[in-house]
C-alpha cells in the first residue's frame, strides 16, 4: 500500500488514479552506470533523457517517499518560462547566453506538453498563456522594461493588454495593468511527475521508493549508502532540491528554504466562468511574494503565495509537509480576487519548501569537482517547465558532452552566497516583514516608510526578480 501521511492536494488526487502497490524498496546491494538519487522532475527528466539518447544505460532512482511526494508533486502547477528573468540572465551570463536559456525555457513547455501526448500521460496540461499583472499603482510599469528588451532582441512574446481584457481573461477586477504571453499555462503537477515516473519504469529505469539516502563516499566509482543496501555507481545525479543543504552542508549558503502556500477551493465551474477566468492560464501579480492563481479543469480555483516561511539554517521543518499555516491570509486573497466565490469553501491548504538561490535561477555543477557527481538545484518556485532544462544539463553532464550544456555558466556551479546563520536569518525576516509592510501601504494607496523600500529594493536584487515577480 502506499505511506500513509497527509498528502497535498494534488498528490494525493494522483496516487487516486493508481493502483495501491507496495512501493518497491532497495533492500539488497547493486551496481549500475546512473543512480539518480531523488525521484522528482530533476531526476526523472534526467533519466528520461539519457534513456532517450543511450537507451542501454543502467539507471537507478532512489527516493526517500514516493516520487514526487516534494515540490515536484504539490508545486502549483504554474507553467513559466525565464523570459521575464531576462536581465538577471543577462547581467549573470552575457547576451548570448541569455538569450538561449530564454528560448529553451519557453521551447521546455512544449516538449513537455508533447512528450505527455505522445506517452499517453494526463496531466491537465493547458499551454493557455500566462497574465502577468498589476494589483495597485506602485506595481504599473513592472514589465515595461523587460519586454523592451525582450522585443530589441526580437524574442519577445509579451503583449500590454486593455486593462478591461486584463481582468476578463483573469476573472478579476483586481488587475490594473496586464501583459500577456502566450507561452505559459499549467497542469496537475503530481499527474506528471507520477507519468513521468511511469515512463521511466517503462524505458527500463530501476526506481526504489522509500530509499533515503544515509551517505554518499565519493569516489570511482561512488557509494550510495541506503538503510538496507549500497549501490556502487560510476556515476551519481543528486536531485534533492531543497533537501540538498541537509544531506550535503556545504551548499547551505547557496539557497535559502521559503515556503510557498496554496489553497484550492470545491468545484465553482459557473461562478469562475461567470467572472471570465474560463481556461488554464496562469496569472501572477507583481507582489515581491508573488499571488499566483489558475483554473482547473474541473472548475476549481487554486491560489498561492511565496514566501510566507523563512527556514532556520535550511532546514526541512515538518511544517512545511502540513496544512498551510497561513490559510485565512489565503482565504482572504481568494475572496479579494473573486468576491462571487465567498460561499465556496477552500476545500483544503498544503505548502512545501522552495529552494531559492541567489539569483533567482537554478545552479549545476560536479560536487567537490568530482566528473562522476553531478547536481542541480535553485530553481527558485519556478521549476515546472525548468526541470526539463535542468534534465537537459545533466543529462549532458553525465554524458560527459562538450556543448552548449556543458560548457554554460549556468553548469559551473552556484554563483553567490547568502551570509551566515543567524544573520542570514535575520536579515531575511527583517526583509519579508518590511515587504509586507511596504506592500500593504501600497494596496491602500498610501507612501510606504523608506526603509521598507530600501529592504524591499534589497529582496528584489536577491531574488533575481529585475523587473519582474515571477512564482
């Protein structure tokens, strides 16, 4: 049977559809080429796609649940790309540079929407464009600069719209100022990360389930030690993600944990339809802790906010495995948005941890310089079309390629350091409480203290959000 423990909404609603099967746990020792530890979108994209160009290569996956039981399963299902990050990508790794990871960003949402049609995996996928707003005076203007450049470098896929076709395409009138790209969408997240995991099965990948990892002794070839089996490997992919500072100290200071909060509400089909928000785009506010919504095909409404938990030295507190904490704070930008939908219930919350690197992007490189450990993390809430980038560095990384994946910036490593515990902390608590300070005087058309904008200038810089919020 399945673990038992309290699922968020989506994975729970995935482990639904599937057979109740004893989950297959390592209990003896073995050798193969690949062990990719960490069974969500990082590791199973990267499985895939080296089966896809050596199918012959021996391929474990160990995962300490059931794949997808992290971000990959309750994330939000926002469909994004790295266009509205053009400047960090620029200013971090050049024009040309820049300008690649921003068109396979945006090419990632249709290989992944293809290879779910062509390996018969439902997930809901809506490639329905994403509207990107403002919801008070001191947001107008976000995105002008960014689609300025993106338009100079004739990559642009970003429109201004009429603000009254702004809030009908949202279903809200909250929206003063939109733009809209047709590249972005959504989908059930833990429907694909359990297809995904399906498929790999299928091209002959070997996935152990509630199988930790205890330690790894680097060497050639590598030891993956689990609480009941080792596996000798030539090489390794560590696809942790946020759990990565807990297994591996040393990359403590190059993410911070933040908690994104979602709620989900009963079925309101009609009353979604009759406020216009009819299909499965995304929309994002502008906020620095963006408010970050979508329909479901079933006419649910889900919503979430980032950046609510802040964690102690990275550490994966129970808390962000429960119920939101911050519910009535979710209820009530749920009702704002959508005032006809105040006598649906939310039918439940979950959050997660969400791996936030310096610049807002994600970081690949070989641990400790080692050619046969590769990692990937930092994909900072905006991982549901990323991953399949992130499965196309390492794939390449682990084929010892010389290409553009390789020989990327993005491939050397992270880039930037918060400072230490506690002043790390501290300081980013001071950040977020002044954020929220500064945007609430925003909402209500007030001028907010100067130091809360200067905190505020600081947190947009750390983020990597140059002009644009992003979930």
């Amino acid at each position: 049977m399945h673990k038992k423990s309290t699922q968020p909404f989506w994975f729970a609603q995935a482990l639904q559809r599937e057979d109740p099967v004893a989950p297959n746990v390592l209990t003896h020792d073995l050798r193969t080429e690949v062990c990719i530890i960490g069974g969500g979108y990082t590791g199973l994209w990267t499985a895939i796609q080296l089966k896809q160009r050596k199918p012959e290569l021996d391929i474990v996956i160990i995962d300490k649940d059931l794949c997808g039981a992290g971000a990959s399963g309750r994330n939000g299902g926002c469909m994004l790309t790295w266009a509205g990050k053009y400047f960090t990508l620029m200013s971090t790794y050049g024009v040309a540079e820049a300008l690649r990871l921003v068109k396979v960003s945006e090419e990632a949402l249709f290989h992944i929407r293809d290879f779910c049609r062509d390996h018969d995996i439902e997930a809901e996928i809506r490639v329905d464009g994403v509207l990107n707003t403002a919801t008070n005076t001191a947001q107008l203007g976000a995105l002008e600069t960014v689609i300025g450049a993106l338009e100079e470098q004739k990559i642009n896929h970003w429109q201004q719209w009429p603000v009254e076709d702004v809030q009908l395409a949202a279903g809200s009138m909250q929206h003063i100022e939109g733009a809209f790209s047709s590249i972005g969408g959504s989908l059930q997240p833990a429907f694909l990360v359990r297809g995904l995991r399906r498929i790999a099965l299928e091209m002959g990948v070997k996935i152990f389930e509630n199988t930790p990892l205890n330690r790894l002794d680097e060497g050639q070839p590598a030891l993956v030690r689990t609480p009941n089996g080792t596996i000798t490997a030539e090489k390794v992919v560590l696809a942790l993600n946020a759990w990565m500072p807990t297994m591996f100290p040393a990359f403590s200071r190059n993410i911070m944990l933040v908690s994104s909060d979602m709620a989900i509400t009963e079925p309101a089909p009609d009353l979604l339809a009759e406020a216009g928000l009819v299909d499965g785009k995304a929309v994002i506010d502008s906020r620095a802790f963006v408010h970050y919504y979508r329909r479901t095909p079933d006419g649910r409404l889900m919503l979430g906010k980032g950046g609510n938990m802040i964690s102690f030295n990275n550490f994966v507190h129970p808390k962000f495995d429960q119920p939101s904490r911050y519910a009535e704070q979710l209820g009530r930008a749920i009702h704002q948005f959508f005032p006809n939908l105040s006598s649906r219930k939310i039918d439940t919350t979950w959050t997660g941890p969400s791996d936030r690197s310096t610049t807002g992007l994600p970081f690949f490189g070989f641990l400790n310089g080692s050619k046969n450990i590769v990692y990937g993390l930092g994909y900072s809430g905006n991982g549901v079309g990323q991953c399949y980038v992130g499965g196309q560095f390492l794939s390449a990384m682990v084929l010892e390629e010389d290409n553009e994946w390789t020989r990327s910036t993005m491939a050397k490593g992270p880039l930037g350091r918060f400072p230490p515990e506690p002043i790390r902390w501290l300081g980013a608590m001071m950040v977020k409480n002044a954020i929220a300070r500064k945007e609430r005087m925003e909402d209500m058309g007030g001028n907010p203290w100067f130091m809360d904008r200067q905190f505020s200038k600081i947190a947009a810089t750390t983020a990597g959000r140059l002009k644009k919020g992003q979930n």
